[in-house]
C-alpha cells in the first residue's frame, strides 16, 4: 500500500471534506453564536459568514473539488493577499467611508461598545459626533478617544489574521484540487476490470 496509492488518495480526500465540513459548521455556529449574544448587530455580516459556512458544506457533501475550490481559490488567495497588502491610509479611507453611510444607531452602539467618541478629528463633523456622543468615557474624562483609532487598531490586527487564515486555506484548497485530480485518474486496484465491458 503506497502513499500516492488509490486508498491514500481516497482516504486524504475523505479527511479534506471533514475539514471543510468542520469549517463549515463553525463558520455557522459562530456567526450564530456572535449574533445570539449581539457581538455583532449587522444582519448582511452574520448572513454573508453563515452562507460561506453553508457554501463550504456543500462542497465537501457534493465533493465538487476540482472546478468550485479552483475557482475559490483564485479568488480566496487574491483576497488574502489584500487584506495583508491594504495599508493604513487605505485602512483609514474605508473607515471614514464607511462611518458616514452608517445609520446613527450604529453608530452609537459603536461608540459604547468601542468606549470611544467620534471618527478622526478631520472635519466639524467631529464636534457634532462628540456632541452627540453616548459613550462611558465622555462621563469618566473631559475628552474621549476618536474610534478612528480604536478601529484602526482593531482593523489592523483583523486584516492580518484574516489573510494569514485566507492564504493557509486558499493552499490547501490547491492541494484538494490535487488530490481530486489525481484520485479521479487512479483506477481502483479492487475493481473489476471487465465490469463495464
């Protein structure tokens, strides 16, 4: 029994899809779980992370490795890559962005969550967001800390592990491309041969 065998094939591909299975139901038992204790109030996050989730059960049940983890992987690894590429004035950008398409009750469940006041001091916007500020801190000190900061802090830490976890997964996604491709062109040892004949 060789390890480049049918059976080692067979069996390494048998272990991938418990992985994704694995992967799969913790995708959406944490989103789940992040929602029941209201980690997280944003509806399109939790239902984004539960389709992955769902996404990757699929894939494993059907076993459709070589065409769909081809193409998660392009597109996995090149998501990875940015998030580790983006650097802190791009970081900055889309917080800023983002901060401004945001309703006010977000905003303010961010400011108490985070214990910060307002996005950067950049504009007069930023007095009108401390004025309206609800957080812990406003009470505690004359001046709060901006949550740009704060963000920038917590975006900075996320994006790494995010694309460090991406591009571990993105090769082992290679290798059960691999392993598909090579498991299909084996013939069984212990099939019969003149069975299709």
């Amino acid at each position: 029994m060789v390890c480049g065998g049918f059976a080692c094939s067979k069996n390494a591909l048998c272990a991938l899809n418990v992985v994704y299975m694995l992967v799969g139901l913790l995708l959406i038992g944490v989103a789940a779980w992040g929602k029941g204790l209201g980690l997280v109030s944003s509806i399109h996050i939790i239902g984004g992370v539960i389709a992955v989730g769902v996404f990757l059960l699929l894939i494993a049940v059907a076993g459709l490795y070589m065409i769909i983890l081809g193409l998660v992987f392009v597109f996995q690894f090149g998501i990875s890559w940015s998030c580790l590429a983006i650097n802190r004035s791009k970081q900055t950008d889309v917080i800023n962005a983002s901060w401004w398409v945001m309703s006010n009750k977000t905003r303010d469940e961010l400011e108490r969550s985070f214990d910060c006041c307002g996005l950067f001091n950049l504009t007069t916007m930023y007095q009108q967001d401390y004025a309206f500020c609800t957080a812990v801190c406003k009470s505690r000190r004359p001046t709060c800390q901006m949550c740009g900061e704060k963000f920038l802090k917590h975006s900075d830490e996320a994006l790494k592990i995010l694309g460090g976890v991406g591009l571990f997964f993105s090769f082992t996604e290679i290798l059960g491309v691999w392993l598909a491709m090579r498991f299909r062109n084996q013939k069984d040892p212990r099939a019969n041969p003149s069975a299709f004949l």
